[in-house]
C-alpha cells in the first residue's frame, strides 16, 4: 500500500540533484556528503513512494517515468521554498525600515525625496507600503505610519506632518495658453478633469459648483494618480491635493492657475514608535521625514495649521 506521508527534505534535495547532475557522485559532491549517502537516500525514497526513480545509464543514471513525475514536483516546490526563505531574509536586513503610507503621498510627495534620503542613510532598505489597513505600529511589522489621522494606539509619537490644499492645476502648455486668456473666458479654451469624490467632499465641491461650473467636464476618475496622469497629458485643468502634484510643480510639468481659490485639504499625520525605535535607522527616518516636513513649511508650502 502506498505512504502517503511526504518524504524528508533531505531526501527529496538528494534525489533532486542526483536527477539534475544524472550522477550520485556529482550529486554528493555538491551537497558535500558522500556518494553512499546519496545511495542511501535514493533507496529510501524509493522505498517510501514504492517506484524505481532510477536506471543505470553508461556511468550514470537516468530518471524513470516516475522519476521524472517527482522531479518535476520537487523543483516547483523547491523553488517555492527558496522564494520564502529569500522573502524571510528580507525582513532579516538591518537596515530595513517598514513605512506604510497613502499612495497619493508616496506617488507625489515622498517618492521624488528618497534619492536625498538614500543618499544620508546608505545603508537603509525601504519597504514601502501603501497598504492603509495597516493601523498597527510594530503589532504587524510596521515601523513607521502616515496617514490622514492619528492611529491613537498607546506608546505612539503621532504628530500632523503636512497639512494639504486643493489646488487648480494645468500643464505648462496649457497654463501658458490660458495665461493670456481672461479668467471668465477659461472654460472656452479648456476642459475639466476631475476626481469623482472632490465634486462632492465638503470641502472641493463648492469650487465645481462656483468658479468651475462652466467648464465641460472631460473625464472623471476615482484615482488621483490617474487624474494626474491626465493633466500632465494636457486633457484639461484639474483640482488636485498640494501632496500628489508637488513634484510636477517643481519639475515645471505643471503650473497652479492663478486666481483660483484654494482650499484645504487632509492634515497627514505621521506615526512611529515613542519609546526606544527598534533600531536607530528607524528613528534617523522619522527624524527625516519631521525634518522634510519642517523645512516645506518654513518656505509657507504644506503649513500645518492648528488642530
């Protein structure tokens, strides 16, 4: 009757590279046992599935039918294991740092700045993660939280990092061809693309209810990140948050049409561990992100206003 318990590993990883190297010897040799070990493997392996693996081959062997069925099974599942175990040792990095925030905010704000972090911290590994449900500081392996408001779990530091504002933006070309057209007139040369939730938050829809009512609505899209996409392509104008456009605006891609209102948008908070850090690279990237945050605001840019 066949065993259907799963054999030892360690005869699987023998069989396995007796088939590869189609010799016992070769086989023992990389696996820096000897060539009776490799035997004894094999045999047991045998023993325990009920089918010959092997035939002798000149001074080698070859795989038998089932040889080469098990073969195949082992090497997808060694694969498996070897992509885990490379995934695990990832975690292992001392220099790793787990940050979970808004991809918004990573997309616009945080992703053009890691080359200037990278650069101070050489020895840093970012897993970066825009995963919101993420809510725990260290409970699941989380060093460091933005989000748009405190986690409130005890033994915290959560402080407002950025404070946010909605803004009407165009791409160069286009805010140059609007720039000689009087305010009134704009929605005769341009469109509007917008995102779905600002033509009803509390604090964007009255601008498409009074100064962008007249303009003819393009497109209208749930991802901000597409939006944006949009408006550098030159589809139309749009309302988008400071956070995700920053890049763009320092790039000169794109340009704040002026005389439109602004209005707030989210205070983006910023959340790490209050005692002693798992490790000082960790609180090097909290203090830097604080410090990226600080100097913004000393230049009037993201101001973090009173709670």
């Amino acid at each position: 009757m066949y065993d259907h318990r799963i054999p030892s590993l360690k005869l699987l990883m023998g069989f396995e590279a007796a088939a590869r190297h189609g010799n016992f010897s070769r086989a023992a040799d990389e696996l820096h046992v000897t060539q009776s070990a490799i035997s004894h493997q094999v045999q047991l392996l045998e023993e325990q599935i009920k089918q010959p693996l092997f035939r002798r081959a000149g001074r080698g062997v070859e795989l038998t039918v089932a040889g080469e069925v098990l073969l195949r099974s082992v090497q997808r599942s060694m694969t498996v294991l070897r992509s885990g175990l490379g995934r695990i040792a990832t975690y292992l990095d001392p220099g790793l740092v787990v940050l979970v925030c808004p991809a918004v905010l990573l997309h616009g704000w945080l992703q053009p700045r890691l080359r200037a972090l990278e650069a101070q911290l050489p020895g840093l590994c970012l897993l970066l993660s825009v995963d919101e449900s993420a809510r725990f500081v260290d409970e699941i392996d989380v060093d460091i939280a933005i989000g748009d408001r405190p986690i409130l779990q005890p033994d915290l530091l959560e402080i407002p990092l950025l404070h946010d504002e909605w803004m009407l933006v165009a791409n160069s070309e286009l805010a140059g061809r609007l720039s000689g057209v009087p305010q009134e007139q704009h929605h005769l040369h341009a469109d509007l693309v917008c995102l779905e939730e600002s033509l009803t938050g509390d604090a964007t829809a009255p601008l498409f209810l009074g100064p962008l009512a007249r303009f003819r609505k393009r497109a209208i899209y749930d991802d901000a990140r597409l939006l944006l996409d949009a408006t550098l392509d030159g589809r139309g104008v749009a309302c988008l948050p400071r956070i995700l456009v920053d890049a763009s605006l320092a790039r000169g891609q794109l340009q704040v049409l002026p005389g439109y209102p602004r209005v707030p948008g989210t205070t983006w908070w910023l959340s790490g561990v209050a005692a002693p850090a798992r490790s000082d690279i960790v609180l090097q990237v909290f203090d830097w992100l604080r410090a990226q945050a600080s100097e913004l605001e000393c230049q009037g840019i993201f101001a973090v206003r009173a709670e």
